[in-house]
C-alpha cells in the first residue's frame, strides 16, 4: 500500500473553524481535504430545512461581519475565499428578560444603549459610560491587530512586533476579569447582576469568571460591526465557505467519520474512518472538541489521538479549562401572529438569580424569522429555543425514557416562553 500522503492537508470537521482553516490552506495553494461525519457543513454554525422552515442548528447571533478593522473576521474569511454573504443588520443585539422585572435591550447604536441603561439605573450613569468606556479601549487594541487566539500569551508576544502599541494596551487587562472592572465603577448590586447575565450570553460564565479581553471584544464589536443576520440561515456562512474551499481546489466529504488519527513515528500522518477506510496527509487539523481530539480527563473513553501519543500539555491545559455544558435546543415552527412585530430577535430569560449557572435556568431564544422571513413558510415563525442541560442529566436513559424526557424538559421550556410570547404553546 501507498504511504505517500493523498492531501497536503486533511481538517476533520467542517464546523466554521475548520473550514476557515481549509478554505484559507486551500487559497494559498495547499491541497485540503475536509472530513465532516454529518450530513451537512457548519456545525454549530449550520442549517438544516424541515418542512419548509430554515433551523439554524445553534448559533444566529452572528459577530464578525463588520466592515473594518480586524475584527471582521468573517467577511475577510470569506473574501479571502472569493464569497461574500448578503446580511441584515439586527438593529438591537438581544434584549434581557430578567428577575424582579428588569428588562434591558442592547441596541446597536452605543449613544442608544449607553442612555438606556443610564435611565434605568441613573444613580450609575457615570460608571456605566466609565465601564462599557473601558470596554471600548480593550476593543480598540484588539481591532488594530490581526487576530488569531485571545487567550493565548505566547500568540500575543508573537504579534507584539508588528502591533506593539495595541499588544501593550491588551497585556494591561490580560489578569482582569470583567467583575474586577466592573466592580471599579459601578455599585448596584442589580446592574452587577445585569453585567453577569451580559456576560453569561456569550460566555455562560458570571462576570467573575469572564476574561476582560473577550468582554472587550463582544460588548463593543455590537456597536462596532454590529450582530448581522446571513441572509437564507447561518448555515450559508459555512455553505458560501464550502464554495470557496472547492473553488480552490479543496474537497469536502460528508458522512465521513474520523475514527482515529494515525500516527508514526510521533507525527500525525493521515486519518482512518469509521469504515476503515485510511487517508493521508502532510498536515491533519483536527476541528473536533479537544476533548473528543486528545486523551485525558473528561475525555471519552476513544479519542482521535489515543493516549500515549497525547502531548504531556493537554494535562495542563485542562488544568486552566473546562467544558461548558450541552445545550437542549428546541425547534418550533409558530403561527406569526404570537410575536409581536416590533419584538427583537434575541432574547435571554431568567426567573431567578440563584438559578443563573443552574441546569436549564438561563433560556435563550431567537427568531431569526423577523430579520428573515424567507426562513419560514409566509405568515409562520421560527422560534429556536436553547438552554444549558449537561449530557450527565441525558446519558444512559434508555430510548424511551430519553424521549420522555425530551419531550418533558421541551414543554416546561416552551411553557416558561410564555411569560414572553403568551399563547406560543398554542401556536406550535
Ligand atoms: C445552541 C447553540 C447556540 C449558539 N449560539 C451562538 C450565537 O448565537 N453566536 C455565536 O457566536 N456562537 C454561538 N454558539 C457557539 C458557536 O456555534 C460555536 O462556537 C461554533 O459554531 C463552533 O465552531 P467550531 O468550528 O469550533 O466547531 P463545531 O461547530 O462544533 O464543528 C465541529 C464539526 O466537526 C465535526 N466532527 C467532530 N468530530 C468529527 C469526526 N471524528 N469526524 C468527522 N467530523 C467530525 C462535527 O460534526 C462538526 O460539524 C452557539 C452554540 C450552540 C450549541
């Protein structure tokens, strides 16, 4: 048999990471080969159809489809591909439905957002401008720089070179949390919470727990490039990326599983699949969770890169890191009328504070439908509900009992969305 390697590059995985990263390989000339084992591109960030509606899988807050700058990290990804994708700007980011009351919408324009929230807490204008302000100067040094990993000190001294001024202005809040900063300006125990929820969106971590850099990033990208819905689903991004990636001479598989990186002489040199079939390469990437990628703890029990060849680094690293929960998603196809026209897109729900980090306490809910129609038949909405539900709550059930349960956590959810949109459980 040929060892001689069939691809320069094989990614497994054909999530939005991996085909960034094959579609780039493949525009600077580097055969590229993606395995993907389900029936579609994306992901998380994909679609898929079902009786005429259009479900994003999970993401639709999409981030990175700015116009300048380098945090625009989707349209550069696929312009460097030759693709662009037709988006509609979400006018107001997400709107909090909160304990006690509160309800707070995140407009895009910053002036906007800044007097909302000044009226609603006007004891705290000053540090409310002081800290979204901070917000800002973080934004700012991570926009002058090209990015690549946040997270990373070593990556970051890499760039220091070429944006010496934005990498010191970032190292200053690389020891931050958003809480520590947050606490400097403003009192309100209320706001604090309300800072925690902001963070929880995107990082389902309280304030404490969330690194500044990253808040820098989310909580002023909305007002800089705005949240902009991909015109026919978020799976087009990962669809127009797919494009792009064969346009250069790449290839994608689907229904292709990964079973096993094969490695020799301590260099990873090709992929097997699920049917035994062997593939190989230069260079593998692997877009699978690293959990699913290397062995140790928290991993199943057969990984890609089996344990003797997982690097002695992997043991730290999951020191510094753990998995963030599953998620319940729940699909629905809705008569339009049970949401209001000028309802927003997004929404966070939570009843109460205690339950902030709870299995299935904090809901999210889009409707992608109001900024698309297209996705749904005329005169019906999609409303795409998720919450954090740990698989440890779902493993080992039997068929019947998982779908029993199923069906039970999806109702109780469903029934909580009425304090928002009444009659949705009549208007499936
Ligand atoms: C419910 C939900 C809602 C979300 N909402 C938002 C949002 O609004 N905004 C936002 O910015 N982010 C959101 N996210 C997060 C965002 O979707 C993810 O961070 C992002 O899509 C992850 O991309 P990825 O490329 O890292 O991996 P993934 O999307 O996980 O892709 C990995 C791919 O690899 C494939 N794969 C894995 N193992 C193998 C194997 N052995 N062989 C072959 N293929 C394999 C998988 O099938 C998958 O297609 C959400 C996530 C979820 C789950």
């Amino acid at each position: 048999m040929s060892t001689s390697p069939d691809w320069d590059v094989i990614v497994i995985g054909s999530g939005i990471g991996g085909l960034v990263t094959a579609s780039q390989l493949a525009a600077k000339g580097a055969s590229t080969l993606v395995l993907e084992q389900y029936l579609i591109p994306g992901g998380s960030g994909g679609s898929f159809q079902r009786k005429g509606y259009t479900f994003d899988v999970g993401a639709s807050m999409i981030f990175g489809f700015g116009e300048h700058g380098h945090t625009n990290l989707l349209t550069r990804a696929l312009a460097d591909v030759g693709q662009h994708c037709e988006t509609v700007p979400d006018p107001v980011q997400l709107e909090y439905h909160l304990p006690d009351g509160l309800t707070m919408a995140v407009d895009r324009d910053y002036e906007g957002f800044i007097t909302r929230m000044s009226a609603r807490f006007p004891d705290e204008a000053k540090g409310i401008r002081a800290f979204y302000d901070t917000c800002w100067q973080v934004f700012r040094c991570l926009d002058a720089m090209p990015l690549l990993s946040l997270e990373d000190p070593a990556y970051l001294a890499k760039v220091f070179f070429r944006a010496p001024l934005a990498c010191l202005g970032l190292a200053r809040w690389l020891p931050f949390n958003v809480g520590d900063v947050a606490r400097k300006h403003i009192r309100d125990q209320d706001l604090l919470r309300l800072i925690d929820m902001e963070c929880f969106c995107w990082s389902v971590m309280p304030a404490d727990r969330t690194p500044m850099i990253n808040a820098g990033m989310v909580f002023s990208d909305r007002h800089a490039g705005g949240i902009n819905y991909p015109r026919g689903g978020v799976g087009t991004i990962a669809e127009k990326l797919v494009a792009g990636l064969e346009a250069h001479g790449g290839s994608i598989r689907y229904r292709a599983r990964v079973k096993n990186v094969l490695i020799e002489q301590g260099r990873a040199v090709g992929v097997i699949l699920s049917d035994g079939e062997e593939l190989r390469g230069k260079r593998i990437v692997s877009n699978a969770t690293r959990w699913d990628t290397f062995a140790g703890e928290g991993s199943p029990d057969s990984t890609l890169v089996a344990k003797d060849h997982t690097p002695a680094a992997e043991t730290t690293w999951r020191r510094r890191y753990q998995p963030s929960s599953s998620f319940l998603s729940v699909h629905l196809g809705v008569r339009g009328d049970v949401v209001p026209e000028d309802f927003h897109c997004h929404h966070l729900l939570l009843e109460d504070w205690n339950e902030l980090e709870a299995e299935q306490g904090v809901i999210f809910v889009s409707i992608p439908t109001l900024l698309d129609p297209s996705l749904a038949p005329e005169g019906r909405h999609i409303v795409h509900t998720f919450t954090m539900s740990d698989i440890q709550h779902w493993d080992g059930l039997k068929p019947k009992d998982y779908r029993a349960k199923k069906q039970q956590d999806a109702s109780r959810l469903i029934q909580r969305l009425e304090s928002i949109l009444p009659g949705l459980s009549e208007a499936i």
